[in-house]
C-alpha cells in the first residue's frame, strides 16, 4: 500500500468498524513509568542516575524573547510552546567501597511532579541508610530538599553531608540575602535552611573547596553563576574513563544548547552563569566528555556537539550491559 496521510486516514476509519473489544481489560493501565535508574561505568565505578521527577518550566523564565522559545519548541515534545520540559536527575556514585549519592532530589515540595527519588533508589536495590556520603551541589529546592523524609525527618541517617563552603555561608548563615525583584527567593532560602538545618545540629555537614576531591577520582568543581558555589563533580578514576556531572548548567536542553546565552530567573548572577555554560558546553564539546545533567531529560547522559547554532545534546543509548 502507498504511504500517503490519507491511507493512514482510512486505516484509522476501517479500524473503527472492527468489533469493539471486551469492556474488562486484561491489565489496567499502569499510568506511569518504572522508576527512572539508568546505569554506567566509569573506569571501576558504577553510576547510578535515579529520576526524581519530571516538570516542564514557563518559557517567560528565561531571559529573550517568548517567539525566539517557541520556535525553538517546535519539534520538541510539548503540550504548549510556552512550556519547556524539563527533568530532575541525581547520581549515585558506587566506588566500591563507598556510597555517594549527588543531590537529593525535591522530596514532596512540588506534588506529583517530584519526589521520586526513594522510590528509584530501593528500584536500585539501594538502602538510603547504606549511603555514606551526600554531595549537595547547590541549595535549590530541586537538590537539597530531598536530605529531609517527607515527615520531615532527616532521610539519610549515616551519611556525611558535603557542600561548597561559600555556598553553604551565603544560603544558611546571617540574614536572607534576596536578591531585588527576585521575592521568590525567600522560598529557596526558607528550604534549603530547613533541609539543613538538622545534620547542622547533628554536626554532619561538611564543606569543601573548589577542587576538592570528595572521595577517589571524585573531584567538586565550582562552577559558579547560577549559585555562589554551584558544584559540578567530575568523576575520574584512574584508567582515563571520565564523567562531568556538570549538575544545572543546563535547565531546558530545548532552549540553552542552541541559545546557550539564555539564562533563567533561578541564576543569582545571570550574566556569570552565561559565561560557565558557554565555557563548560565549549570545554565538553572539544574535549568530547561525558556529561551528566540534572535538568537534561532522563537520563541526561551523553555529549555535547557544536551546531550551527549553539550546541546539539547527544544522549547516550539504552545499553543493556554494562
Ligand atoms: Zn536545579
């Protein structure tokens, strides 16, 4: 048969004559995905990325112009060109000897969208009480929220807690710094405070340096612009195999790889947090490294090519042996 729009009209049409099928059917629906787990080796170890969530963002959040975003939305998969889809990725790094989970994900803070995470982690076959180490990279809502149960308890009882040192003095210590015409921001300080505020009692907070390295082949990058001291972690154990989790230099894949000089209403210091995207995409692009992002679609693994615009993502395959 001729592949026309037409034949595919009436094949629709003759379907509808068929005889109607048994009312009871033979599964209900499951109306949603299995956990998001996707996993990959990097030299010895093994990354685990777990989805938290899924969410699409107004594309009157990021700075030009609203028709510049819609066209860019065009053959993406949207339920309106004003929306940009967006995910919420964290990382689990098993080095063998240690558990170190990056990002904790928005626990119940934004309703169905997010706060998936424990459910993708015991999906992983993971005991959040094994995890020895949480590397939060930012005080957003989206990383830092999820260190708290949704009973507000703290959800990860053996784990040392690791954040940049500037960026933990400017979220949770001395007076609320909002920034002008950004009231939201009394929101993201109020979160991250809370979410903090008992492994601080606890004494179970722990910063680090630009640089640092957190474990092994585990090193914290700072990549600042979006926060103070938004942390990138590379990971690279020895054997040359490396991974750039380069955590929210992307938040729409849509609209910032081929404008990557769109900034969004979250970044504390637009113009700095254009300059680390353009640096770390131009950085990714020529060096070819795998890079992981949070607000990349699930599972946001893959790399980045230069276009004739900006920059393309490359996501990586679905590959079913490690
Ligand atoms: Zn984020």
């Amino acid at each position: 048969m001729e592949i026309t729009r037409r034949s595919f009209g009436l094949a629709a049409a003759s379907a509808a004559l068929l005889p109607a099928l048994p009312a009871a059917a033979k599964e209900a629906p499951a109306g949603a995905q299995a956990p998001g787990v996707y996993r990959l080796k990097v030299g010895a170890y093994e990354i685990t990325v777990l989805n938290d969530g899924t969410g699409a963002l107004p594309t009157k959040y990021f700075s030009g112009t609203a028709d510049g975003a819609a066209k860019l939305l065009e053959n993406s998969f949207v339920a309106s060109k004003d929306m940009a889809p967006t995910s919420f990725n964290e990382w689990l790094i098993n080095t063998g000897d240690k558990l170190i989970l990056v990002d904790t994900g928005y626990s119940n803070a934004i309703g169905p969208y997010a706060g998936k995470l424990p459910k993708a982690l015991a999906a992983a076959g993971v005991n959040p009480a094994d995890i020895d180490a949480v590397v939060v990279t930012h005080i957003h809502p989206d990383h830092c929220l999820g260190l708290l149960t949704v009973d507000k308890q703290i959800a990860f009882p053996n784990a040392t807690i690791h954040v940049n040192g500037e960026e933990l003095a400017w979220w949770l210590e001395g007076d609320m710094k909002i920034p002008e015409g950004k009231p939201f921001f009394k929101e993201l300080f109020e979160g991250g405070r809370a979410a903090f505020k008992p492994y601080v009692d606890a004494k179970r907070v722990q910063t680090f340096k630009d640089g640092a390295e957190l474990a092994p082949g585990v090193f914290a990058v700072t990549a600042a612009g979006h926060t103070v001291g938004h942390t990138m972690v590379r990971i690279a154990p020895s054997g040359g195999d490396q991974l750039l989790i380069w955590t929210d230099i992307v938040h729409s894949t849509a609209l910032q790889f081929p404008e990557p000089e769109r900034s969004i209403a979250y970044d504390l210091d637009p113009p700095k947090a254009i300059a680390t995207r353009k640096k770390v995409m131009d950085m990714a692009a020529t060096d070819r490294l795998l890079i992981a992002g949070t607000h990349v679609g699930f599972p946001g693994v893959g790399h980045v090519a230069k276009a004739s615009t900006g920059y393309a993502f490359i996501q990586v395959p679905w590959n079913g042996n490690l």
